[in-house]
C-alpha cells in the first residue's frame, strides 16, 4: 500500500464503524421497470421499489415518483470488531435489535459487508448455510422497512482468506467473484429492500511499472479494507482491467437480477490529488447505475472537500457511501453534507452496535463521547435529510435536472 492510500486509510478510518443498507430497482431506463413484486420473500411487504430517475441524475421510488435520498448506516461489525458474519447465526436477536435502532436513529439504508471466506467454499462452491442466512437478513430489512446496500467480496480478516483464493491468477479470481455475485443475486433478485449490489469496497490496481504480491493493500485495525483487481497490469490501462472486471461481474449479476442497481465504492483520490480523474468514470464503469465514493473530511479542510466531491459528479446519482467526524468537528461534518446537497443523493455514515444510551452510562471514553455525539448529530439530522425524500418529482419540467431542486440554505 503507497504512502497516499495509507493516509487515506487512516483517515477514512473504516475501523471506527460499520455496515451497510439499500433497495433498489429495475429496468430503471422507463420507469423503473413494471414488474410485479410477486416473488418478493415476504408476502405483503410494503417497501417501495427504488430506481434512477428517468434522465439518471437521481433515486425515486417506482410507484411514487418521488424523490429517494439514502440516509443511513455502514454495519459489518459489532462495537468489539466482530464482522457480521461472526456473529448473525448465534447471535441473530443483536441484529434484529441493531436494525430496530438503526431504523429508529432515522436511517433508510444499511450497508452490509460479505466476506468471499464465509460465502465461497471453493472455487465454484458456496456455502448454503451463509446463503440462507443472508435472505434471513433481507427479510430482517423487508420487515423492519429498511433498505439494503449489499457490499460483497470482503476479505477483511486477512487470516480468513482461503489459501486456494489467494494463490489464484487474476482470472481465477475474477471467476470465483462471478460466482459469488451468482448466488448473492440469486438470493436477493426479487426483494425490494435491496438498494443496490456494491461489487467491491475500495478496489484499486497497481502501477503501471509495478508488479504486485499481494491481493490485499495495508491492513488498519486489524482489517484489510482495500483489495486489487489484479496484481499486475501486463501492458494494460488502468481502466481496461476496471473495466473489463465491472463488465464481468455486472453480467454474472444481471444473469439472475434485472432490476437492482449495482455500484462500486471508491476511495476519493481526488482528494488527495486535486482533478485526479475517477477509476470507475462514466466510461469504466458503464454497468454502474450511481457512483459511490467515501469521504472523511479534514479539520479545516470542508471547502477541499467538497471540491474533491465535485469531480464524481458526471451525470449519474452520487452517494456518499461512507462518512464520519474523524479527523474534522460535526460541524464541519455538517456543512460538508450542506455544500453537497446540490450533487449527492445520500449520504452513509456508521454504526457500531451500541446505543446512544451505551454510550451515555458515565464510564463513556473519548471514543465512545465522539460515537455518541455523531449518533445524536444523525437523529438530530434526520427529520431534515429525509424530508428530502419523498418529494414528488413527476410534475418537473422535461429534462429537468430534479436533483438539484434542494431548496437554498
């Protein structure tokens, strides 16, 4: 891992929250698709379907027409570091319980974080039980009226990682990812609590000199966050193996599910380096429905911020898929989401298992104050937030850009 993607890492400190959430829908080039929920898992389940809009600046519901903004939380891991998937099956009534507070902090969506370990057994085997636990989980969010933002092939815990995916070539590995988003799709094609399939979060690619050894880049808190594509580019473009590997991966998704969005969480280089372009641009990642990009704003720094968004700004809805008062104050946390307004269409912070009230019982550290004061900050924020949705968006004028219809601050 390069000194900028460690700095990075430190800063956009995955470490400190967790999870995930979304729906969404199909055939969003009309109107979101005019398939029937028939075979939803939950009989009577009332979750609105959620889509692009008609000129794909934003999210809108199918029947509603109005105005979807993603509000929620990251959810992979507990307050002691456990991932989902260590705890869901023994443990299954703290999640019902974390999504019953999640929802009752104001979030729409969660994002979930698989892990290939606990899915694949082997290269074309994946592991039935995680599976069935996984469409639990949907249910869990039809139920409990939250969507999901499924992000998948984690290798998080570096020990987890099977010796047989690791000593795989790039190909291998591809396919064993295809395999994988088969049988995810599978289980989640026909429920509306899916906001949309993230295929990887973070994934970068090497230099174009340099040949790599290792598939993950740096490790923080104990977790590998970010993952390359390939270890070596072979005379190729950064941006045909990105695009060649949203390609694969798209078509094993579509193959089983026609209708939910599909994105990429990407690290923000823009940030980093001014102007720097997206790897996952309008060209690369062409069977992208929205751009996804993680942003931890700097003490001082809200302005560079905000100017860094700007550039994942090309056409598609855009959502902060990760946020956090890290290295800045909830104020300055605050205007970052106030100056995007304009351009973003969500916004996903974090959740660790706890409480505001556990985080409030007199023995509370500094982590557990700064926890505390963004679980407050984000009810606080939420009447607001989703006030945004909701909006009918079917009497604007034709070719209106709808997403920037916030009203002045």
């Amino acid at each position: 891992m390069n000194t900028s993607t460690t700095t990075y890492r430190l800063a956009g400190a995955k470490a400190l929250l967790v999870a995930s959430a979304a729906l969404i829908c199909a055939d969003w080039t009309t109107d979101c698709g005019a398939q029937d929920q028939r075979g939803s898992p939950r009989a009577g389940a009332k979750l609105e379907w959620i889509c692009p809009s008609k000129d794909g600046t934003h999210f809108v519901g199918r029947e509603s027409g109005g105005r979807f903004v993603a509000w929620g939380f990251n959810y992979d891991h507990d307050d002691a570091g456990r991932l989902l998937e260590d705890y869901w099956d023994r443990e299954w009534s703290v999640v019902a319980e974390d999504f019953k507070e999640m929802k009752a902090l104001g979030a729409n969506v969660v994002r979930i974080h698989l892990q290939v370990a606990k899915f694949m057994k082997a290269p074309r085997k994946t592991d039935a039980a995680a599976l069935k636990r996984l469409a639990r989980l949907v249910r869990l969010a039809e139920d409990t009226r939250l969507y999901l933002d499924i992000t998948g092939l984690g290798c998080y815990h570096k020990a987890d990682v099977p010796k047989w995916y690791d000593a795989m070539s790039e190909a291998e590995r591809w396919e064993v990812q295809a395999v994988f988003w088969d049988a995810v799709a599978r289980v989640c094609a026909r429920s509306p609590a899916i906001f949309c399939y993230d295929l990887m979060n973070e994934p970068i690619l090497p230099g174009a000199d340099r040949k790599e050894t290792e598939w993950l880049a740096g490790e923080f808190g104990g977790k590998n966050f970010v993952q390359r594509l390939t270890l070596d580019l072979a005379g190729r473009t950064r941006e045909q193996v990105a695009r060649s590997w949203v390609e694969k991966l798209v078509a094993a998704i579509r193959a089983r599910d026609q209708r939910h969005m599909i994105t990429v969480g990407e690290i923000p280089w823009a940030l980093t380096f001014p102007g720097a372009k997206p790897l996952f641009s309008t060209e690369t990642g062409k069977g992208l429905d929205f751009v996804s990009v993680h942003f931890y704003p700097e003490k001082g720094e809200v302005a560079k911020a905000k100017a860094a968004l700007a550039v994942y700004d090309f056409g598609k809805p855009l959502v902060v898929e990760e946020m956090f008062p890290l290295k800045c104050s909830l104020e300055e946390l605050d205007a970052f989401i106030e100056g995007s307004r304009q351009i973003a269409d969500g916004w996903i912070g974090f959740y660790w298992g706890k409480t505001i009230e556990d985080y409030s019982n007199g023995k509370t550290d500094m982590r557990g104050a700064l926890i505390r004061g963004w679980l407050e900050y984000f009810r606080a924020k939420t009447p607001e937030m989703i006030g945004l949705s909701n909006r009918s968006t079917l009497s604007a004028p034709a070719g209106a850009d709808q997403r920037r219809t916030h009203p002045p601050r």
